[in-house]
C-alpha cells in the first residue's frame, strides 16, 4: 500500500496530554498549525498566507516523550502519514488533516534544544545505561549542547557518557 508521508512545520496548538488505552498502549494527540510565509518582492515585508490546521497522533514511546518535551505554543516538526477524513455534523459535511506521527522534534528555525536520550528496556526490564550523572549540561536558554565535558577525546566521564554525546533536551525560544 502506497502511503503519503509529509514533514510539516508548525506550531503546537493545544496541549499535550498522555492517555493510554484499555490495553495499555500510551497515545497522545494534538493540533498543530503550519502557517505559509512569503516574502513581498515588490514590498520586501513578509506576509502571511494560507494555514494548514492538522491533528497530530503519536503512539507508544513517541507518545510518552512528546508529552513530557512539548507544550502549547511550542514551534515543532512533523513527520507521518497524512491523510483526511470527513465527517457530517447539523447536516454540514466537513474535512479534517489527520498525520499518524512517527517523529516529532523541535523547530530548529525557531528554538533551541538541549537533547536527552531515553535509555530503551532490556529484556530485564531496565533501561540501559544510566545516563544521570551528566547533570551539569548549558542552560537551556543558551541553546548549546554539551555532555558535561570540554573534551572531544572521545573518553568517557565518570559514570557518564562519551565525550561530545548531546544528554538533555530543554526547548528554548518559546
């Protein structure tokens, strides 16, 4: 089956909030809109054209991670499965954008972020290696990246991660 996949630009409309189903599966959904700029060649002024409005699902560990990274009003990107559907209400029929996420990260054009990887489950259950002890990585208001060293040896730090891996995500510019 031929799929129509789309990266979109936008900003968070509504609030995050996490839900799970009945069988625990963790589900989020939100709105975003992705607004149209073009640039006046006769003015030079930018002007703002045609918004997109899409509602935004997101499954399982995205679903988690979004919920705990982003807030209304945040500028993000998209990527998923678009499509539309319709539905008939007081006798209108009407359309909606719908794009099934399988990645979601801030707008770099517009913010700054400071990563944090999320350890993934073991067989045990665990989460991988224990990443807590890099705490002291920039503010996220500076927007740099940092592991905690000034070092590009590659080393380890003690109880750390190597050297030049990016460890926690702030987004900044809001």
């Amino acid at each position: 089956m031929n799929e129509t996949t789309l990266t979109a630009a936008g900003t968070l409309m509504t609030p995050v909030q996490l839900r799970h189903l009945p069988d625990g599966t963790p589900v989020t959904s939100f709105r975003i809109a992705c607004h149209e700029r073009r640039k006046d060649r006769e003015t030079g002024n930018w002007t703002d054209h045609d918004t997109l409005f899409a509602s935004v699902t997101c499954w399982r560990r995205l679903a988690e991670n979004v919920c705990a990274s982003f807030r209304s009003g945040d500028p993000i990107l998209v990527r998923g499965r678009i499509y539309s559907r319709s539905y008939e209400k007081d006798g209108r029929r009407s359309w909606v954008t719908e794009i099934d996420a399988d990645a979601i990260g801030p707008d770099l054009t517009r913010s700054t972020a400071l990563i944090t990887r999320t350890g993934r489950s073991g067989p045990d259950g665990a989460a991988g290696q224990d990443r807590s002890a890099v705490q002291d990585a920039a503010p996220a208001s500076t927007g740099s990246w940092s592991s905690g060293s000034d070092s590009a040896s590659g080393d380890r730090e003690e109880g750390g991660a190597p050297s030049g891996e990016r460890e926690s995500v702030a987004v900044a510019g809001r």
